[in-house]
C-alpha cells in the first residue's frame, strides 16, 4: 500500500523513453504566442498584464543591475505554476516533485548570484559573512556559522519545493482513498471526506501558485544581496 502511494512521483517512462521531458516541454506549448497586431484578443492581454504586474512587484526592491534578470525570473515563475497546477490534475506526472529537478533549479541560479556578487562587491560579498560589531572572540565561530547558512540556500530552495507539493500530492491521495473506501459502508463519513477532499484540492490549488512565487522571490532576495 505504502510502495504504490509513492508511485505516483516515480518518473515515468514509455519504451524505456523517459517522459519526464515531455512533461518538463508541455507547458509552453499551452501559452498563446504574442502578434504583431495593435491589438490582442483578451487571452494575450491577460497574459500580458500578468507577467508585468509580477516582473514589476519582483524587481521592485532591487537596483537596475538586477532588473536584467527579469525574463529569467518571470519565465521561472511562469514555468513552475504551470508544471505544478498541471500535476493536479488526475492521470498526470509533476516534475517538480523531483528533489533533482529542483536542484537543477536552484544550484546554477544561486550560484550565479554569487559569483555576481563576488566579481561586482567582493569586499560586500565577504562582509555578509560577519556581521558588524561582532566580538572579536566569536569571529570565527559566526564565519563558520554565516558560510553554512549561505550554501544551505539552494537546498532549502529545493527542499521547500519538492516537500510542499509532495505532501499535497500525498494527503489528497490518502484522503481520495479513504473517500472510495468508506462510501459502500459509511455514505455520510464519505460525503465528508470528500468535501474535505475537495478543499484540500483548493488549497493545494494556492499552495501550487504559492510555492513557485516563494522560489523566485527567494532568489530575487538573494540576488538583491549580491547587485
């Protein structure tokens, strides 16, 4: 029972294929490409006024330096809301419960942060390792302590990431299985379970949307630090 809960984020594959690609690939084809027409239907429009609304509240609190890392933040974002609110729908496979895949995501991107801040502000950089007026005697306790925390950043990124969609995934497979289970001897209990099953969907709905807007704007912070 417990092997085949946890089949569902098994990557799958078809004639040895794996499909994790197809799943990773899918997403863009579902976006209505922009024309060179004045005006675009509504759809486009929607989809155009979204991604400046957020690229404006994400680069807010950064200087222009950082404002070049737009369209990779904007794209990120729209990336993982649509593989994570694809995965909720039945029969499907989300990428984003893959610890690797989300490593993949955020190793190369912090550490892109920090080689920028490192060639720009070296001696800025460094200071985030020891905070000022600190005393002498716990120096080099804090350089230990700060140089930890900075390279646990991209595996909380991706922890955070995998842990949240993945317990979602869990509780409504374990509460959909309860509802099948009790509705031949419990009707009511069912019913209940099954509005519940239906509020945790709305929940994981948000959750979804919640969780790749927390990626990037971790990663936003962590190139303010840095630009």
């Amino acid at each position: 029972m417990m092997a085949s809960f946890f089949d569902q984020f098994s990557s799958p594959s078809y004639l040895g294929v794996p499909l994790i690609a197809i799943a990773i690939a899918l997403p863009w084809i579902l976006y209505p490409t922009p024309t060179s027409r004045w005006v675009n239907n509504r759809l486009i429009t929607l989809q155009g006024w979204f991604i400046n609304r957020f690229t404006n509240q994400l680069l807010l609190p950064l200087n222009v330096g950082g404002h070049k890392w737009a369209m990779l933040l904007a794209s990120l974002m729209i990336f993982l809301i649509t593989i994570n609110m694809l995965g909720l729908l039945p029969y499907t496979f989300t990428p984003t419960t893959q610890l690797s895949l989300n490593m993949g995501f955020a190793v190369p991107l912090w550490l892109a942060t920090v080689i920028i801040g490192m060639r720009n502000q070296p001696t800025v950089a460094l200071g985030h390792l020891l905070p000022e007026g600190t005393p002498i005697p716990l120096i080099p306790v804090l350089i230990i302590i700060e140089t930890i925390s900075l390279f646990i950043r991209p595996l909380a990124l991706g922890v955070r990431l995998t842990a949240n969609l993945t317990a979602g995934h869990l509780l409504i497979q374990l509460i959909a299985t309860a509802a099948f289970v009790l509705l031949p001897m419990m009707p009511t209990v069912a019913i209940l379970t099954a509005t519940v099953l239906f509020l945790l969907t709305l929940l994981e709905i948000a959750v979804a949307m919640i969780q790749a807007y927390v990626f990037v704007l971790l990663l936003s912070l962590y190139l303010q630090e840095n630009v």
